[in-house]
C-alpha cells in the first residue's frame, strides 16, 4: 500500500476516499479537509476570537491543533464534570495539552458550580447524559458570551454528526432537522457555534492526533453506557465497512439538499420569544432556564436529605 501523493509507504488508508497517504501527506489532507469546510461553510474568520470546548479526547484537542495551525485565535475550554478520577484525568489531560503547546486555557469546574455530574445523577431522575449536555452547553454560551468569544468550536466528527442526523430522521423532528449542520449563527443571546471537523471521521480524527503525537484521553464516560447515540454509530459503522463513503454521502446530501428544504418548512413556525432568564440572564424560552430550574430542585433534593 503506498502513499496517493509521493508514493512512499502508507501508514493510513481510507475506502471513503480511494486513497492511502503516508504520514506527512495525511497531517496535509487532514488539515485541507478542515481548511475546506472552514471556507466552503464560512463557518469561521481569521478575526474570530474562538473559543475551543476540549473534552481531553481526540476530536476537541485535534480541532484546538489544527485550528492553531491555521492561524486562528484560539483559546480551549475545559469543563470539570466532577465524575470521580474520570474528570480528573481528563482535566491533566487537557491542562498538560495546552500548557506544551502554549494554549491559552480556561476551566469551568462543577464542583465549584455546587453541581458535579454524581451529585445530580444520585438526586435528580432523569437521564445524567441530557442533564450532562444541557449544563455543558450552558456554560459553553455563558463563557462565550461573558469573555466576548465571537465563536464557539466544537470537536464534532462526520460520525457524529451522522449518528445525530440519523436519530433526527428517524423521529422526523423538523425543528432539529431544519437547523442541523456545521453552522449555528450567533442570535437571541446564543453565541456563533462551529463544528470545523465535520468532514472528517472518528478514525481520522483519531489517527491525526495520534500521528502528532497528541496524548489524549480515551477513557469512556462512566455514565454513558447504553446511549442510543453510541448505538447509532455503530450501525453506520458497520454501513460504512460494506459500502465506504456513506457517511459522507449521507451528510453531504443532507447539507446540500435536506437542511434546505427543512429550513424553508420550517421558517417562522417558532411560537415562542427568547428572553434573559431571570436568574442567570442566560437566554431562555421560559422566565427561568432549565439549568437554574435544575439547581433549584439539586438544592430543594440536598437540604430533604439533610432533614
């Protein structure tokens, strides 16, 4: 197996593309595919003041990588969920990235917030994975904003994206199917949110950061056993493997003609207003926003066990 571009001995091959690359010259197609979608989807300007969300895996710190690489202005977000040696390790992780490359960095901690995951996993009955992601995002916006960020990155993948959309399809939500894509513009107190490696895909994202010699943390979340999104992924995994290309094809084709389409249906059908919630100022459909509704019941659900 040689290399598509100098021939030399290839260390990766990609169905999806009809090609195989050695190392060097598959660090350049990475980075081309970033680059591109970048450009093609205006997702992003070189005086954007970006603000990266790092997890400590593979995707966030390749996208903090190659974005620093392009020469954007970046600068990571770690958030602690408070999950035991889990969240610790991802921390280090995040933390001994950013400190070796020189990366400016900021961390929000849970613990601090008074609303670590096993806290609210143990009082609240609902599904830890949404409760996790509606707290995560909050606080992505809130630093964004705050700290004057003109957009938020996230390490999204084609895989993910793919998994997402067909979980959206399979429930036919026009609303979600109508806004879904690489692109959020900044509106209604929401800052702009990008998602610059949705060409790529979880193996390529994994093979680029290993490559670079980029340590991450690979470790599974403890709550996330039996997410339906992980099961998603593996079905088009195992598409991919018989007919390579159509998670891209999929995507693309939803890009191009889909997202269109529902848009248009689903243009002016919001009978809602977006206003300050009255107790953080985070925007909100209701007069209090989910998150501080749930520290409120977090708080009421402590001081019952304390009685």
């Amino acid at each position: 197996m040689k290399c598509k571009v100098c021939k030399a001995p290839a260390v990766i091959s990609l169905p999806s593309h009809n090609a195989a690359f050695c190392q060097e010259h598959f660090g350049k197609f990475f980075m081309k595919q970033v680059s591109e979608g970048i450009r093609k989807r205006k997702l992003l300007e070189y005086d954007d003041k970006i603000l990266v969300a790092l997890s400590g895996g593979k995707d966030s710190l390749g996208l903090m990588y190659a974005l620093a690489e392009l020469g954007y202005n970046v600068t990571g977000l770690h958030i602690d969920l408070g999950i035991f040696d889990s969240s610790k390790k991802a921390r280090s992780v995040v933390e001994d990235f950013c400190k070796d490359k020189g990366y400016a960095l900021k961390v929000v901690d849970f613990e601090k917030e008074g609303v670590p995951m096993p806290l609210i996993k143990k009082h609240i009955r609902r599904p830890i994975c949404a409760i996790c992601g509606k707290f995560k995002r909050h606080y992505f916006n809130k630093v964004a904003l705050e700290d004057g960020y003109t957009a938020l990155a996230t390490g999204h993948n084609l895989d993910d994206e793919v998994a997402r959309l067909f979980a959206n399809t399979l429930r036919w939500d026009q609303a979600y199917l109508s806004d879904q894509g690489p692109l959020l513009p900044a509106e209604n107190g929401f800052a702009k949110k990008v998602k610059p490696l949705f060409r790529v895909t979880e193996f390529e994202s994994a093979n680029f950061s290993f490559l670079k010699g980029i340590p991450y943390h690979h470790l599974p979340c403890p709550y996330s056993g039996g997410a339906s999104f992980t099961g998603h992924k593996m079905l088009w995994r195992d598409l991919e493997l018989r007919s390579p290309g159509s998670k891209r094809s999929f995507y693309k084709g939803f890009l191009d003609r889909g997202q269109p389409a529902f848009a248009a249906i689903h243009e002016g059908r919001k009978d809602y207003e977006v206003k300050p919630c009255e107790e953080c100022n985070c925007p909100t459909s209701a007069g209090i926003c989910s998150v501080c509704r749930l520290k409120k019941q977090l708080k009421q659900a402590l001081e019952e066990s304390d009685q």
